[in-house]
C-alpha cells in the first residue's frame, strides 16, 4: 500500500504506559504522523516531556518531546485519535470526540460491548469493521482493542474455528506486570511470588472471545458458541502474557491438521502487507520448552502469538501454550495496525 | 503420643537439597535422632560438613556437621532410612536396604507405582499402609512420597472426594524453582520469564491421585477413577507450588458444602497429634487474591495446603486455586510425617 | 530482668509497611502491651483490620484486628508510643504528644539531628540516652532510630572504633526494596535491574553515623570525626541491606584483632538480656560468599548485624561487607530494642 | 571503510554463552564472514544445530545451524579466530593456533598479561595492537579482550584519564548474571539475593586498567601508575554491569571539564566508522536515577559505556555511576570491534 501523505493523528492519555507504548511504536511510522497529545488536566499545557515519567528503554522522540500537552476536551485537528484513557475517563470522552467527528481506536473496555462498536483483531475479525456504519457518530466512530490477554489467545483460536469450529475454551494464563500499568503492581507483592488474582480479567477472558470470533450480522455481532472458563495470575514477568489453552472441536481435528492451520494462516493484514502486520500472525514452536515470555515476546516485532506443546488431552480434545505481547499486540501495536488497515481502507480520506 | 526412645534414623542422598531439608528438619525432632548419613561415594569418607555445599538459610545442625558420610551401600544400625536419592540410583539402593530389614521412606519416583508399595499421604490415606504386609522384604520395607506438585492438590481433594466423588480434575501448575533441586534451573533461564514445560511431571500428576486417592484391597490399590489432565510451567519462585484446579463431582455441592469439607477436614496424624501434622491440613481464604506463595508456603509449618478462590467454573463444577510447599510437604517434612505415622503404629519398635 | 506488669504501648502509622512490623513485633513481648493503634484520619475510627492493607506473611494478631484505630491528634493513654509515621508528618505530632508526657520512639527523621535528641542504637550510644534529660518535653520525650541503612553499619564499626578509631569510612549499599515502604518501588522498575539512586539516603549514611559513634557531653553529642562517603542503590532484594566498606584506621590493627572485636562485641543490651537484644551484635563469616540477603537477614532473630570478607585494601586500610535487616534491625525491630533499654532503665514506671 | 570482499573469519568456543553471543552479533557482519566453528570434542563433528543449547532470544542464522562443528585443533581456513574459550583450555589451543599462522581475537584471560600481547580496547588504546609486531607467533599473533567488568569502566575513565591523570580509583560492582556463563548462577542463589563475591574478579579490576591504560614502550606496556581497588557483587540482573567509581585526580578538573572529557570522547574507531564502533563511547546522563541496566544496557548497540550521577567526593575527588553491557561490549562485541580495527589496519589482507 502506498501512502501519498501522512495521516495527522493523536494520542490520548499519552502520558500513562500504553500512552508512552504509542509514542514509541508510531516514531517513524510510514502512515501516520503524531502531532497531537493529550493527558489529564494535570498535565495539560506542559511540554510532554515534562509532563511524563517515561519508563521505555528508548528515549522520547525528539519531535515529541516539546509537543505541549493538551486537555482530552480540547479541539484536535487530527481525524484519527489513538484512546490509552483510563477506563474510569475514556467512555464519555471518547463518545464526545466520536460525536465531535473523530475516529477512536481505543485500549479501554468501555465501549467493548456497544452492540455497533467493532472489537477488532485484524486478522481476526477485518469484516466487523463494517459496524462502523450503523455508529450514529457525527462523521466519527468507535473501534475498539480487546483485552491484552484476548488478542493473542484469539490469533491462535482463529484458524482453528475456522476449520474445526471451537466447543469449549479452557485457558489459564500467566500475565505480565506492565499489563497492570505504572507503577501498576509493587515489587513486594512479586517477587519470589506469583498473585492467583486479577480484578475484572476472567470475565473478560470468558467473554471477548465470542464477540471477536462471532458472525457480523449487518448492525450487530452473532456471538460465537464457544463455553469459556478462564484464571488468571499474574506473575514476575515484565512483559508478554503465557497461556495454558485447552479446546474440545466440533469437528475432529489431527495434530497436523492445527498446526498446518497456524502455519498456514495469514489475512487481510498481510496481504495488504500493513507496516505493523506480523509476517506469520501464528508461529509454531517444536521444542517442548517453548515458547517463553522473555525469549519470543519480541516475535516479528512483539505482534505475533507464539504457540507450542500442542498435545491431546484427557478433558478436552487439545491443549497447548499461547504467547503473545501485551503492550505491544495486545495494546498499542494492535491499535496501530486496526488503524492502518482502517487507512487501507480509505476511512481517513 | 509418649516416645520412650529416640528412634535412631538415617537420611540417604544427604547431600543434595532435599536430603539437606531432611537435615534441617529432623534436628531437634522428638521421634527420631538423626545418625547416620549417606550419599555417592563421591562423598563417602569425608564429614558431612565438607561434603556438602549447603544452601539453607539456618546453619548446619552442630551434632551433624561432624558426621562422616557413609556410603549407599555401607551397613546401617538405624531401622528407619529416609531416601532423598536421585531417581537414577535410587531404584536398587532402596530394593536392597529394605531386603536387608530397613524400613525406607523414599522420595523418589522409582517405586511408586510398585503394586505393593505405598503412596502414602499420611491424612489421605493411612490406611494403604497395610500394604507393607504384602511386600516381601525380608522385615523391612518401602514406603513412597508422592511427586511434590501432586501431594498439595490431593490435600485439598481428599474431602471432598469423599463426600461428592470426583470425576474430573484438570490442574495447571506454577512451580516453584526448589522443585529441580540445586543448581536446578538456571537464573537465565527464569528471571523475567516463565518455562511451560517441566519434563515427566504431567504424567506424574495425572496418575498418582489415582493411587493415592484409590481404595486399599488387600494386596493391591484399585485406582480411583477420575479423568485428569495436567500442565506444568516452571515460574520464579522459590519455594510453594501454585495450582489452578477444576473439578467436576458425581453428586451436586455447594460452595458452602465444599468449603465446610476443608475447614472440618481431619485425620489421623491430627487425631494422633504427630510432631509434623499441621493443625488444620487444608486452610481457606475469603480474600480473592490468596493464597500466594511466598505469603502462604510456610502457614502450619509448611505442612498444611492454602487453598482459596472457590467459585463455579462454566466447564467444570468448580474451580479453585492450591499452594503447597513443596520442599517441605511436598518432599522432606511429607516423609517425616508419614515416619511418625509408622512409628505410632509400632513399625520400628 | 523482669516486668511484673506489662507496660501499655501505642503504635502511630500502624497501617503502613514499618507500622505493621511493629504490630508484628510486639506480639507475645514479654515488657509490652500493644493496646493503642494510631493512623491517618482516613483510617481513623476504622477497625485496624478494616484500616490495613496488610502485607506480611504472619496474619493480623487477632487481638488487634479488631482494635478501633484512633487519630494521631487523639488522646493516648500509653506512656510508650512508637512512631513508624511518615516524616511529611511525624515532626509536629511527634512533638506534641511529647509534650503531653509521652515517650515518642521514633523512625523518622524529623528529630534525628535536634540537639538533645539520642539517635540511639541500644549496644552502640545506649549513655546518649541521657539526653533525655535535656529535652524540655513536659514529662515525656523523644528518641530516634537512624536510618535503615546506617544501623547495621555501626554495629559492626562500634567496637572497630572503640579500639583503634575510624578516620575515614566508605560505603556502597545494595538496598532491599522493603526500604521503600508499600507500594514504594514499583516491579517495572527493579525486575532484571538496579537503581542506583535513593533519594536522601547518601546525606543520611555520611552523616548519622557521627552522631551516633560522637561523644556525649551533657547535654548534646560532640560528632565523631569520621570522614565519610556514601553511595546508595536499591536492587531486587526484598529485605536487608547489603553494604561494601572501606575504612582507614587511626591506629594499625590485624585482621584478627579486628575480627576479635567483632567476636567479642557486646554490650548493655546483652547484659541485660533484653527480648530483642541479639545474642551476637555481630557476627562474622570465613566463607567468601557470605554474608547474603535471603540467607543471613534473619540471623538472631533479624538483629544481628552479619559480616565477612575481611582483607586489605589498596586505598584505605580494610574492606569488608555487611548486612542488616532493614525493617527488623534497621526500623521497628530497632526501636522496640531501644525502648526496652528504656524499660530497664525505668523511664515508664 | 570499504571492504572489496568479506574476510572468513571462525569461532572457537562456539557452543558456550559468549560463543552463542559472537555468532548472533557476526550475522550480516559487513567485513567478517563466520565459515569455521570450533567446540570442544564433545561437540566435533555435530551440526552446530545439533550440538548448541541455544539460550538467545534471536534464532540461531540459518547458514550456522548446519555447519559441522570442528574440533579446536584441527586445520582452519580462516586468518582470523574469535575465542570464546574457557580458561581452561584456551591458553594452549590459542598459542598453537597463533603460531599456525592465525590472528586470534580472545576473551580468555590466559593470554591477557603475555608482554607482548595487546589487551585490546579500541577506543582506548589502539596504539597497542603494535605490539603485534614484537609477538613471536609464525605469522599469526594473539589479541585480547579485557575481563567484562574492566570494559566499560576503562571506556569512562580513558577520557579523564588523559585530560586530567587518575590516581586513585576506587570500584563497587553489581553484575549481571550473563557474565557468569550458562547455566552459571542458579536461581536459587540470586532471587531475593545479592552475592558479594565473584571469583578472581577483584584481581582483574584492579590489575587490567593499569595495562590498558598505559603507554606503549616498543615491546611492552608500561603500566599506568593508578592504585585500584575493586569489590565485586553478583545481582539478579540478566545483562549489564552497574559500577560504583570514585576517583582522584593528578590536576584539578570541575564537574564540566569531567563531563565534557565524556561527551567530546572519540577515538580511531569513530573516526574511521567501524560497523561496530557507538557513534558516542560514553554517554552522559543527567537523570539522578540513571543509568539503569535494562534501560541502558543496549545503548548504542549496545557498545556504548553510559555514566550518571557525577558528584564531588568527601574521600575521592569524585564519584559517578558507569554501566556497559558486559556480553555485548564485554565481551564479544568488543572482540568484533578489535578486529574491526584490526582488518582497517589491513591485518588480515
């Protein structure tokens, strides 16, 4: 795809994890052009790099760096806006700027469950952006990211329902600390220590698969018929979520048969050759001990879900271990990609 | 109980970790008098204090330090042997000091599975200690402790598989490092990180239950019957194995029900008051967020399991979190209990 | 000695990390009676158990669970208060309750450096107690801890100057992260890394310890003239402090004499064997690798201060390594051992 | 620099950590191309796929994985062979490999105090690679590579040390677990831990800095005059080496002068743009906190020496904060470089 002129766009709660996480991964980027930062009223009118405590390993973007901040109820040039807001903020704001005719590709759960708004995973789910249209937004609209933990779990579910259809999901997952934010969990509560317990997350496990993985139906989403139970933990890793899987199919399935659909599954995303698709969305790892959060989370630039130890079960018909990286697919990289294959599409033209 | 005399015991693989546990607890302990020590002929000859490279935080017992280790295959006064012996010696080195009249408690794999070989969990099944009439050793015996990731969960099954019999058992663990003995798992290889893959330990935790939880039949255990599927992950704790477990029960409970069956649980190390019986050997939490290892792995010693997070699981009846200490219930202080057990029973008098 | 009643004492700050050691602490003590807990105004009136987000592994005492928490403006019917509140508020509360005829033992830093206030370390200044007659509180009084990392520190230089005189002395500290109260360090910043600033922590390790090694001199401290230079970073350790050091004598000494004077170091607290006094203020390991955080903090009873590596040094006369526990030895633990020091003077009958 | 056509170039050691380290980093190598890998006979005669635990988070280049490991003393092709030997063995393999006619490049210390051997920093003392021509080797010769730790401390003290003289230099290390090897440190002894002892470190400290930064006299080094003293500890840290430094000066300088000796540095390989050389050797920063390891470490290809926290010293002149990625830098990235110059200088044409 070629784009003749950069996209202006904006970020807001640019100042939190996911916010800097944006900030990062947009440095450069071949389509889009950040010019816009918002925060809280806290930090507006500071000059961003005064306005954040910056914790990535990379330095702020020069250009970025003396932006001044502004307020999330301030006017943005920018047609697209980047929403890192916290859930306690994000649903009005985000409504309002929708209404003020902006598009929103938002990280937070507010809007998750609007029967119009798409929950989108682009190689998942590329046609539920068709529900744009029934938005009722003023020119604007609503698209949002599912939880970290879903993204990558719903990568490696896809071509299996496709081909075999999913039953029932059985998933355990072992999170990351920047899934929590900053400062997000204290190093007393982790060290030496894993906490069996994160507030809200099961829930959404147990319920963002069906709507991502379901049937558009014109103005709504036909949830998909799986039985999902989920537990979470996090654990001292700082970043990339693992995840025990477990599935029963509706139609048999040979080992080979799901690791030829992993390795054979690509999407609108990489035909379309996005800047932020992963070349192969699902790698297959033979080695026993793989994959590990440290080793692969980096995986074709962190937005890939690496899969191994795939094996019959006794419970269910399979299991297998999922990995992906939840700041970077699981967060701001995925939004970023939802938002190049809305360009591709022409939506910010 | 009243013990007249001190019953003189020896520690076999005293050396490694689980045999400097042994060490560890057994000092001061009011049954048994720790005399005799022995590991590879690596080791023969020299006192203990510089054969082994000691790693616990209290110091070496003074009266053992200056002990000097025998070999495997030396002659032994002591009735009793508790084996700590890596399963690759372990097999025959056990077969042969109980045909020469010793009564060993072994932690090692090699005999489990014998069929007239105990795998005894002292308030779990005490009563599969009849088996030892079976064995033909000539006045000694063996007796095994479960795997350690297993002897916690069927803690915490124990009651309520009695009460409403369990079907099905699905169980993920995070293990803590402890469990792959020293130097085991190296720093690299789990600091930022999570290994899903702990080799021979699956199999270990889908069949054992089974025994232990199985009905005493003369000569034999009939296995239980429940449908078990186990994943193991290695994580960066030290010590206490945490596990995610799911059951499904052949008669209806409640939660209440469930939770009353752990809280009123008791047998007879606690009726026989036994020096390493924990007060109460399940104990459940209310808080969401317990148990945690490093909070919860000594609670009672270190003998008893924590369990906490009892909820209705949409694939299976109900789901719930375990922690157990591993080099404590789950090896060295399971061992000493089951000792005592015998010891009341009259074994070594 | 003995108490033939038990003297009624208060906590202030009861619901953060130090105020919770105390809690803690004073279980079962055999002079102190816990009766009075003290917090924020947002706690106050509260249950203690309702108040606290409680973050050690024993469980809340359960005669103070349900304690009411008061203000720290409240009335106070303990002679005794220990004071574990933050230095943003402990000067003018601190001063007030003194002068309403308490005796304020203290962590914060608020008083340290006033003219007529003991920084006292029980076996190291136990005559600065002295002071107190100085202090013109109606009745009662203040005394101070210093700073966790400067306790353990002069344990082991207190005989080392009695017998030959510091003149220079240079520290760099590895800081556990219990040093920074809850939540305090968050676990993005330390997993896989060290901070190698703490801030305010260098002015209080270069300066307190000459207070506390000065001279009383009726009605102030003459400061020891020690030369000193600190350095301080916080690595992933969660409790105890482990510091490298440096120091030129003023007179020669041997090693061995300077181990002597470890070895044989003891002082009031010993002879007077009070509940919390170590038996050993100091002790001193040959091997190499020792002393170690996890292995070494907990030695007598968390109030021992450990030392090893021994030898010459190029720039200054002898270099060694210490470690102390921070929020035993180095906070409440510290205060408790001063305030019996007191009980046994008399100060609260 | 332009090179007409790639220089062969083979490992030996190529299956241990810094092995595994000198392959992923001469990958797309623009001078070097690896044909030759060398192990021990354990290895000889395996595909390199076959024979390594791969422990690296980049997947082992395609074009190595089927290369047949050669034994270290058979015949080589290539002029120029990187060491990743052990101490063990690499005195004896090198020298005889050297005097076949190879240039090796080594990161064993066996060879580092030969007289006539360059102990190789190519920013600090290039000029020493003539003492290639007093070395006896029949056409070959052997470079070496400082310890790890002394990297990245002689990179920030080369500057001042030229400008201003050092007299005194005083050293704290807190390393990272990778300088240790593979497997190396178990976790068990670094979780919640710090070791205060790293053998035969100390001695390399202050014993290394002397040669690199003396003067070269013909056919020697002579040392610089510098006393040194060095404590080295091992933190839970996976990459890079955090240093305490406190220095004292021949002339006077201020905290500008210091700062600007950092900034203004470059040196040979800058000039003439070797692919490996930083674009700055040293960079300075003003955040109290940092640098940090896991922000810092791979600073500049990770080649790069970064530096914090300059301050005057009650005891020194100064003191300040040095950090260097001691796999990468240390070790075999700082060969490449050498080698880099080496090939410049038309050693291998």
């Amino acid at each position: 795809m070629n784009i003749k002129q950069k996209i202006s766009v904006g970020v807001l709660g640019a100042t939190g994890s996911v916010g800097q996480k944006f900030i990062q991964l947009l440095e450069g980027h071949p389509f889009f052009e950040l010019t816009e930062i918002a925060a809280s009223d806290r930090s507006a009118g500071k000059l961003y790099k005064e306005a954040v405590n910056w914790i990535l390993s990379t330095p702020i973007p020069e250009n970025i760096a003396n932006i001044t901040v502004k307020g999330c109820n301030d006017t943005f040039v920018s047609k697209l806006l980047f929403s890192a807001l916290d859930a306690s903020v994000a649903g009005e704001i985000e409504s309002n700027l929708a209404e003020r005719g902006h598009f929103i590709a938002s990280n937070s759960k507010n809007h998750r469950w609007d029967t119009d708004v798409p929950l989108l995973v682009p190689e998942v789910n590329p046609d539920h952006l068709a529900l744009l249209k029934s938005q009722e937004y003023n020119g604007g609209g609503i698209v949002t990211n599912p939880n970290c933990s879903t993204i990558g779990l719903v990568l490696a579910l896809k071509p299996i329902h496709d081909a075999f259809g999913i039953e029932a999901l059985n998933v355990v997952t072992m999170q990351a600390l920047s899934g929590a934010g900053y400062p997000g969990v204290s190093s007393l509560d982790i060290i030496d220590n894993v906490v069996p317990f994160i507030a809200g997350e099961e829930e959404k496990l147990e319920t963002e698969p069906k709507k991502i993985l379901g049937a558009f139906a014109g103005d709504h989403i036909e949830l998909a018929d799986i039985n999902i139970s989920a537990q979470t933990n996090r654990v001292a890793v700082l970043d990339g979520h693992l995840e025990t899987v477990q599935i029963t199919l509706r139609k048999k399935a040979t080992i080979e048969e799901i690791i030829d659909s992993w390795e054979n599954f690509t999407s609108e995303p990489q035909r379309l050759a996005l800047p932020f698709a992963p070349i192969k969305p699902v790698h297959y790892f033979t080695e026993a001990k793989y994959p590990q959060p440290r080793l692969h989370r980096d995986l074709d630039k962190g937005m890939a879900t690496s899969v191994g130890r795939l094996r019959p079960c006794s419970l269910f018909d399979y299991k297998f271990v999922i990995l992906s990286h939840n700041t970077v697919r699981g967060a701001a990289g995925g939004s970023i990609l939802g938002a190049e294959l809305m360009a591709a599409r022409g939506f910010f033209s």
